[in-house]
C-alpha cells in the first residue's frame, strides 16, 4: 500500500473503511465483554499512563525530574478533587435526610393544632387529627390528607 500522503482517493476510501470496520469489531467486541468507552478519564488511567511513560522512557534521554514532579502534583490534584467530590455527594446526601427530619418534626408538632392550607385555588382550616411520617409528610385536616407543604399556617390551641 501507498503513503498516507500519496494515496489515492479510492485507496484512501478503502483505508478509512477498513479502520471503520476495524473499530466497529472491536466496539461490539467489548461491548459483549461488559466494557463501554468512557467520556473521561480517572485517577487510575492518570497514574496507569504516567507508570507506562515511565517504564518505556529512552533510558539515555529519561524524563526530567520537573517533568516527573508535574505530573506528580496533577495526579495529586486529581486525588484530591476526586475525594471532594465524593465528600460533597455525602454531604447532599445528609442535607436531604436532615431536610427531612425537619419536615417531619414540623408535621408531628401540628398535631391537635388548628392549620390553615391551600388545596389547589381553595383554603382550608382544621385541626390535624395524624400525621404521616416520610420524606413528604401528609397531615389529616376535616378527613383528608395533606401534604405538609401545602400547610401555610399553624396556630395555637
């Protein structure tokens, strides 16, 4: 076959149709393997790369310690970044069961109390008779329940 840059466009036709199917073979292949390309790349790929770069350097011309401690300092940032955002998923994660706790102690402090709701265009007065506990808390006003949330006042007994 002919250089890349001296092909004809029929051989260029053909060699980027091999590629294609090439590709397409190998996609399907390890699609059935259970493995599907990624979009990003993590702290392992970064440290796999950086331990192949290291393993087959020119042993006359090796990296520069500079170079080395770069990419050092990316793969610690990396690591970093990479615990925050676990840290920060956490952190949601106990905001919404607190969000919810919340929720229902407000719910269970209506108990026997007169509530003012809206239901839809309507307002409606009564005394919560029970309450329903979850992460959206239902409270019982004249025989019907009601979210929470649609509770705009409490008073006093």
């Amino acid at each position: 076959m002919a250089e890349i840059g001296r092909m004809s466009p029929p051989e260029r036709d053909e060699l980027d149709r091999q590629v294609k199917q090439y590709n397409l073979e190998n996609f399907i292949k390890d699609k059935e393997n259970g493995r599907m390309p990624r979009q990003a790349l993590g702290k392992n790929d970064f440290l796999e790369l950086m331990m192949k770069q290291l393993a087959h350097q020119d042993p006359l011309a090796p990296m520069e310690d500079k170079e080395f401690i770069a990419q050092m300092a990316q793969f610690s940032s990396l690591e970093q970044m990479t615990a925050m955002s676990e840290n920060f998923s956490r952190l949601s994660s106990d905001f919404a069961r607190v969000a919810d706790l919340i929720s229902n102690a407000e719910a269970a402090s209506a108990l026997g109390k007169p509530v003012e709701l809206v239901n839809g265009e309507n307002t409606v007065q009564g005394i919560v008779k029970a309450v329903t506990r979850g992460a959206e808390p239902q409270v019982l006003v004249n025989g019907y329940y009601y979210d929470w949330e649609q509770v705009t006042r409490v008073f006093e007994e």
